[in-house]
C-alpha cells in the first residue's frame, strides 16, 4: 500500500465527508483519548486538516461531567476534544475511576438526547491495557475504535481518518450507534428506574397574617445564613420559576432577592432561545449560568420550556421532545450527584385572575411593558399548556427535585409560601 497516496485520499475523503456533516445540521464531539502525546499531536493535526469554519479544538478538564454539555458543537459543528471527560492516561491505562464510569454513560445518553453525536477513538501504544478497560465499560450510546498506533506517522494518520470517515458515513445514514445489550455491563446501564415523586400542591391560604409575617421575618433573618452554609460545603442551590403569564414569577422572585446578599446569588431571565441558541443542544444555554461562582442561582424560566412551550407551540417534533424528558431527569440526577441542588416552583393562577391582571397592565402606563400580543395568544391556549404542564409535573417531579405548585392568585401568600419552602428545602439540605 502507497501510505502517502492513501493518506492523502482519506483526507480528501474527510473534507467531502465534513461538508456532508454540515449540511446534515447535526452537532458532533470526536473524542480522542488515550496515550497524551498521541492524542495531543494527532488530535492537533487533524484539527488543522479540518473545515476550520465548523470545526474546534478543545483541551480541558472539568470536574463535573455535565459541565461538557458547554463545549457542545452547535449543530453542523464539530468539536475535537482531547481526553475531556475522561482525564489523561496513566502507566496502567484508562485512569477514569469505576463510580464515574456512570456518569460518563449518563452525560453521554444526555449529549445524544439533545441532537448531538459522539465519535470515540482511543489511541494506544502496545503496552497500554486502555481498551480492555473502557470495552468492558463502553458506553451503551456509543462505542470505542481502538487504534495502535506504530512508528509510521502517515499510517497512523490514514487509520485514523478512515476510521473517522467510516463514522461519518453511517451517522449520515442512522441517528445512533447501539451497542448490543449482551456487550453492556448492567451495573454500569443509566438508570431506567425514575424516582418520581408526587408534586407538592402549597396552599397556604388559612395561614393568618400573623404567621405571614413570622415566616417573612425569619427568612429575612436567616436566609443569608443558609445560603453560605451552602458555600461552606461547597454546593449550589438552583430555583426554577416557571408559570403561565401573569402568575407572579417575577413579584416572587423579587421578595426571595430582596433581603439577600447579592454576592451570593445570580438571577438569569430566560428568554426565548435566539437562532444560534436553538442550532445548539437545548440545555448548552444553561450550562454557563448554573456554574457560574454564585451559590443561589435563580432561574426566571428554565429548560422546562422545551417540554411545555415548545410542544404546546409544536416547534419540534413530539419524539424529540419525548426524547428530552429522559435527557431532564439525567441531567437534573448528576447535577444533584455533583452538589447542584433543583427547586422547581411553579406559579399557578386562576384564568379569573390572569385577566384582572392584564386588564390592569394595560391601564397602568408603569405595567404596559409587561403586557403584549403574546401574552394574550398563549391565554387562548391555556388548555392546552394546563395539559401539558400536568403531564410534565407527573413525569418530571422526580425525588432529588420535585415540582412545588403554589396557588399565585392571592400574591402576598404565594410569596410567603415560595419562601418557608426554600428554608425547609435548605434546612433539610443541612440536616445530615
């Protein structure tokens, strides 16, 4: 075999292959790992050797896996990534340890949940046992190719891009790549048993003005305690409101903020994902805001909006977004793994009382800003987003981070009660 004219075929073949993956619209990670050097010096080249406008390359380590979500590719893009979530090689191969292999697994079931594809190459040297520990812990979503790689620098590159050419060509042809179930180690599956827990309904409409303004003081007395002993331990606290319009998110929002040291919390208004956002893994938005250095971040709408909004308004097809239910409970269950704790509040109001409100929105000139053609449309869809709501509460509200329904239309209770069920929530996060 002519080594130098089959090499430069491959990558021929490579750029034909890559301009098929961008008009695809799908998003890629090609993943190497193994010996350093190797993967460093050959990831490197091929990098160089890629569509530049499509293509990244990324060097770096985080401690919690879901953080790699961010370094998604954006769809048509490729990223290369060098170790990523798996850490350098050692003297006795893969160093990943065992407990984390599921976390892997679940990253990578949440990476291909949200549109993105995986190809996995390890390189190796003969004296390496790498791939007899990453077959027998191989992903179920998608599998290693192992390469030796000799002293033939041109060889290896050619085995390299065949194989990567190879993968191109079936993703094209098929969304995923299983792995037969017999080859799975079960004790390393993802979970399939959810924790669904029911979905909490606060009332609180016979509590008395007296015991109002008790829980009002004492959250305004302790509520910054709380959230450093939170910081103390090295965990997070993540709010989600979330709530048919005019239900009050934002009042509530402003009395859980109001006494709080603003070093300690971010709040993050989430609006409508703009066109590079929605050619991006659904959750990639997120990713930034949860890790950033605050321990209270404070979410207005969330990642539940691809579930409800956009069923509701049938922006994507309904086995795609069945899809990301399984992709929300994976990713809410590790970040709960890695300290990053999910409240999820939602505002419920009364069709009577969301039409007295923005009747009042209206009239007052200081309130018209809130009020637009939007908000009335989704009011005749009410039906339809109670219904999916309630589904979404039953198939979301999981143990680590159940749904918490407040009764919004008497506002002064609904705020009172959105705070005594954050200190319970932080006292029972203390209670060892």
């Amino acid at each position: 075999m002519d080594i130098k004219k089959e090499w430069k075929d491959e990558l021929k073949s490579l750029t034909l292959n890559n301009y098929k993956w961008i008009k695809e619209r799908k998003g890629l990670i090609i993943l190497f790992y193994g010996d350093k050097k190797l993967v460093k010096e050959y990831g490197n080249i091929l990098y160089l050797n890629m569509e530049p406008n499509n293509c990244k390359l990324i060097y770096r380590e985080y401690q919690s896996k879901m953080f790699w979500i961010k370094h998604s590719p954006n769809f048509g893009e490729i990223n290369i990534i060098l170790n990523g979530w798996l850490g350098d090689i050692n003297k006795k191969g893969c160093n990943i340890k065992k407990s984390e292999f599921k976390e892997v697994n679940r990253l990578e079931l949440v990476l291909n949940g949200g549109g993105i594809q995986l190809i996995k190459i390890c390189l190796t040297k003969k004296e390496n046992i790498s791939e007899k520990k990453l077959n027998e812990k191989n992903s179920r979503w998608f599998q290693w190719d192992f390469i030796e790689c000799g002293d033939n620098k041109r060889g290896n590159l050619y085995k390299i891009i065949r194989v990567i050419n190879n993968r191109l060509r079936n993703i094209t042809g098929q969304s995923t790549h299983f792995l037969d179930d017999n080859s799975i180690d079960d004790s390393q599956k993802v979970e399939k048993i959810i924790e669904y827990v029911p979905f909490k309904t606060s009332r609180g409409f016979n509590d008395s003005e007296d015991t109002i303004d008790k829980v009002k003081q004492t959250y305004s007395r302790d509520i910054d305690n709380m959230i450093k002993s939170l910081y103390k331990r090295k965990e997070k606290l993540v709010v989600i409101f979330e709530g048919m319009d005019g239900s009050g998110k934002g009042g509530a929002i402003k009395k859980v903020l109001k006494k709080m040291d603003p070093r300690y919390y971010d709040l993050y208004r989430i609006r409508e994902p703009q066109f590079k956002e929605k050619s991006a893994h659904f959750l990639k938005r997120f990713m930034g805001k949860i890790y950033s250095d605050k321990t209270l971040i404070v979410l207005d709408r969330s990642w539940y909006g691809r579930v409800l909004v956009e069923r509701v308004e049938k922006l994507d097809s309904e086995e795609n977004i069945q899809s990301a239910f399984n992709v929300i409970y994976n990713f809410e269950k590790e970040l709960e793994k890695s300290g990053i704790h999910v409240m999820k509040f939602w505002l419920n109001v009364s069709p009577e009382e969301q039409l007295n409100r923005f009747k009042k929105r209206v009239i007052k000139e200081n309130k018209r800003w809130k009020i637009g053609e939007r908000d009335w449309k989704n009011r005749l869809k009410r039906n339809s987003y109670n219904e999916y709501s309630k589904d979404m509460f039953i198939r979301t509200s999981f143990k680590f981070s159940p749904w918490i329904i407040i009764e919004g239309d008497n506002k002064k209770k609904a705020r009172t009660n959105v705070m005594r069920e954050i200190m319970e929530f932080i006292e029972q996060l203390n209670t060892p």
